[in-house]
C-alpha cells in the first residue's frame, strides 16, 4: 500500500504533492473550519444536551470525555485505513474505483470493506451503520419531540398556569420559599405546598396506581395539592410519545426529499453547519454570561445567520462557474471559511452588545436573581435535587442546596472537566499534528507507525465501548439490590408508621431508595 501511494501524484496544496504528508494548507484550512463546525453541531444539539443532564456531573464529565477520545480514533482510523487502501487499489487498477459523486457519498468505506473483507466486510459495514443510525436516530427524534413538547407545547399552547413567572410556584403560583426570602414577600403570598417526594397524598396515589400493576391506565389523583399537575404530566407524556410517533415517520420523506435532491453528505455537513454556528455564541453566552438577554441573543443569531449566508454565496462566486455550480462552489474551501468565521463572529458581536444593551441588571441581588431562572427549572413531581440527595449527604439546607453547596459537592467533577479537557484540546490539536507534520513525507516506516498507532487507539476504544456501560449497568443493579434487600430486611423488623408520625419519601419508597425517613 505504501508503495503504491508513494507513486500517486496528490493534491497541489500537500507538500511535494503527496498523499504521504501532514503538512497541507487545505488541511490546516478545514482544521480550522472544524473548530467551528463541530463545536456549534456539538452545543446546538438538543440531544447532546439531554445525555448530559440525564447523568450526573461526574459521570457526565467522564462520558463526554471518553466520547471525545473515541470520536478522534474513527475519522483518522477510517480515513488512514479505507482512504489510503482505496488510493492503493484505485492506482493498482489504473483508473478511480468510484466517481466523484459515490465518494461524496461515503461509499469508499464499504467498497475497500467489500474488497479486502469480502461480504463479511459489508456486514460489518452494515451493522456499523446500522447502530450508528440507531443511537443517533433515537436520540435526534427524541430530542425534537422534547423540543415539541416542553418548549413549544407546555410553555407557549398549553401551559399548566398562565403568565406564571420563574420565581412562582407552578403547583400554587405564589412566590417560591428562596425567592422570598431574598424580595422579602408577605407570607400569604408565599408558596407553602409540600414537597411531592414527601406528600403522603401522593403516596397515598401511587400505592394505589402500584396495586393495579398497570401505569397505562388513566389514574384519577386524589392529592388535593399535586394531583390536578400530575394529571397534566401523564397528558403531556401521553402527547410527547405521539410526538415520537409523527417524528420519526416524519424523517422518511424529509429522507427521501434530500436522497433525489442529489445533495451529497459533505455539502449537508458543512452548508448545514452555517445555519447552525450563528446558534453556538448564544448558547454558550446564556450559560456563561449572567447579562445575556434573550433580545441580545435573538439579534445575535439573525444577523450571524444572514452575514454567514452572504458570505458564503459571495465566496462561492469567485470559483469558476460561480452560483450556477451551486452544490460543487458552497463547499469549495475558502466559501465555507467565510461562512463559518463571518456567522460566528458577527453572532458572537451583536450577542454582546444587544445583551450590554438591554440587559438590567445593576447589582449582585440582580446577578443571584437572574441565576436563579435556571436554578429553579424544575419538575415539582421529581425535583432534580433527589437526583443529587446521595452527592449532598451531610449538607443541611431547607428544601434546595445553595449554590455554594453545589459548588462543594461538584468540585471534583469541575476540576477534571477544564483538566481534561485542556488536555484533549492539546493532544488533538497540538502534539499530534505537530508530530506528524515535523515529517516533511512519511518513510515506510513512519507510515507503519502512524498506521498502528491509529488502530490501536480505535481498538482500545472499543473494548472500552463494549466493556464500561455493562459493568456500570451490573454495579448499580448490584448496589441497589442491596439497599433493596436493606429496606426489606427493616421493613419486617418494623412496620412503615403512620402518615402523622413519620414518612418516607415517595420516590425512595416505592423504588427502594430510602436509606433515612423524613420526619414531618
């Protein structure tokens, strides 16, 4: 293989003309195109977001780092292996295996899998594609029908209380308890309603939703505090799974539209992406700058959106053909460089100043204020801080950790997310590239290296794949079996008391969680 791509003549912009190189302008050029792109894929993807606030922040931190070291192996072993071996065939044959058009595609990887691997080599393929489309797939359609449900439907068509305010109550609509504290509110307007978790209605209702052994049954709630919102949850559970119904058959014509069309994946991936980079600085503004506004971040997204757009069809005019080669121009190199710097770069300017504009926010009361919005997302019926009750073990606080407490309890996790990831960003985008491109053309052996090296990453990165989730999986099924039988084993000593004397969470009870009874 090495020979025979040591004798084809490469791109003009690699060193010498060889494929044999890291030193490339157009590649230094996409490197930097990249940054934009998957960064703005990553944070503007709602069902990116969701597997992070599903798992909690050490595991999450961990996850995401893990999911970084596998995402480098794929591109560079797949590109290195099914490339160069698709180059040594293509030039062992005298002519390209597939045109221009099949290789925009993505069909090299599965012709050399077919050609080395015979039809083992396309099930394998297959089965890859298979499970990618189906771990994507799933979370995509899940993500737009959450986007459908709780940010459309229940806040704007069918909210559970009209005009309530984030620092209200959504069972009640008075004020909540820490607000209160703060603005210093009359107690008869502040919220009094009991924790759903600790609510012996709510026990009470789910004890009897458990002795009828179905859940898809409409259960009529008798808890005088949560049970009109519990009814209007299972409503809107009830909506979201039709919504992942609509959605999925929905992506069959949408599927099959872009399939005719004759639009390749490249021109998707990278035309796609300058719609999404003008989303990326607001995004990241809304979690890191208290002064953000939604007017500021709006404008901000517009104007990206509009100046990225221009300067991509302006860029694209300079190529021979122009506007008229509309798919092959869009992704000529320095059209989608200016796309991506201008949408960034505006989005991330007019965000600023719109926010330092409009924003109204004069002292640290204001900034508390303005942070509590996020805090106080919340579902009454599973509060996130049960979620964190094992991490908070020993912390006092009345119904919700401060956010000092949070801070404490999740040090850990924030020191290893910026040391990981400041080492991921080094390894990626420094040493490795630095290494390889101190080699003016690859000799045989450098070549070997660099081809084992990859494997071998992509290796290591599958069996953690394989091995790390079932194991967790076991561990936690085996810990909580063991509180389960703990429970059990204190249950028969002694009888769950009477409501008016003690009760254990609602939660804890009915799945096992409960370690230490809530005195009422």
């Amino acid at each position: 293989m090495y020979k025979a791509i040591s004798c084809i003549h490469g791109p003009e912009e690699n060193n010498e003309n060889s494929f044999l190189t890291f030193r490339s302008n157009v590649a230094f050029l996409y490197g930097v195109i990249e940054v934009f792109v998957s960064s703005a894929v990553t944070y503007c993807d709602q069902a990116s977001w969701q597997s992070r606030i599903a798992a909690k922040p050490i595991q999450g931190v961990w996850g995401f780092i893990l999911a970084g070291l596998i995402w480098f192996s794929i591109p560079s072993t797949m590109a290195t292996t099914t490339g160069m071996a698709y180059l040594a065939l293509s030039s062992s044959n005298g002519s390209h295996l597939l045109t221009r058009g099949q290789i925009d595609e993505g069909l090299v990887t599965p012709l050399i899998a077919e050609k080395i691997l015979g039809s083992a080599g396309g099930i394998l393929v297959l089965t890859m594609g298979a499970m990618a489309l189906m771990s994507t797939g799933s979370g995509e359609v899940m993500a737009i029908s959450s986007i459908i449900v709780y940010d459309i439907y229940q806040t704007y068509l069918k909210p559970f209380r009209n005009a309530l305010e984030s620092a209200h109550c959504v069972i009640c609509g008075k004020t909540k308890k820490e607000v209160a504290k703060r603005q210093r509110v009359v107690a008869e307007f502040v919220c009094d309603c009991i924790d759903a978790t600790k609510c012996p209605g709510c026990l009470e209702d789910l004890r009897k939703q458990a002795l009828k052994g179905s859940y898809s049954e409409k259960q009529n709630y008798q808890c005088p505090t949560h049970g009109r919102f519990r009814e209007y949850n299972e409503v809107l559970i009830e909506f979201k799974n039709w919504c992942i119904v609509w959605v999925t058959i929905a992506i069959v014509p949408l599927g099959l539209i872009v399939f005719e069309s004759g639009i390749d994946l490249n021109w998707i991936f990278y035309v796609g992406a300058i719609v999404t980079i003008p989303c990326f600085p607001p995004v990241l503004l809304s979690i890191l700058w208290v002064k953000a506004t939604g007017k500021g971040l709006i404008a901000g997204c517009i104007c990206g959106l509009i100046c990225g757009i221009t300067a991509t069809l302006g860029a694209a005019t300079m190529y021979e053909g122009g506007l008229n080669n509309f798919l092959i121009n869009t992704v000529q190199d320095y059209a989608i460089l200016a796309g991506t710097c201008c949408s960034f770069g505006v989005s991330l300017i007019v965000c600023m100043i719109g926010s330092y504009l409009t924003h109204k926010i004069q002292t640290k009361d204001d900034e508390e204020c303005e942070w509590f919005k996020m805090y106080d997302i919340d579902n009454p019926l599973n509060p996130w801080e049960v979620n964190f009750r094992e991490d908070l073990k020993g912390m006092s606080y009345d119904t919700r950790p401060s956010f000092e407490q949070m801070s404490k309890a999740f040090r850990t996790a924030k020191l290893t997310a910026y040391a990981a990831g400041i080492c991921c960003i080094m390894l990626f985008a420094v040493i490795i590239p630095g290494i390889m491109a101190s080699f003016p053309l690859m000799d045989q052996t450098q070549f070997s290296m660099w081809l084992t090296f990859t494997q071998g990453w992509a290796v290591v990165m599958a069996i953690i794949v394989i091995v790390a989730p079932p194991t967790e999986e076991i561990m936690r099924i085996v810990k909580q079996c063991r509180k389960n039988q703990g429970l059990s084993n204190q249950l028969i000593k002694s009888p769950i008391p009477e409501h008016n004397e003690m009760t254990v969470t609602t939660n804890d009870y009915l799945l096992g969680n409960n370690e230490t009874p809530t005195h009422v």
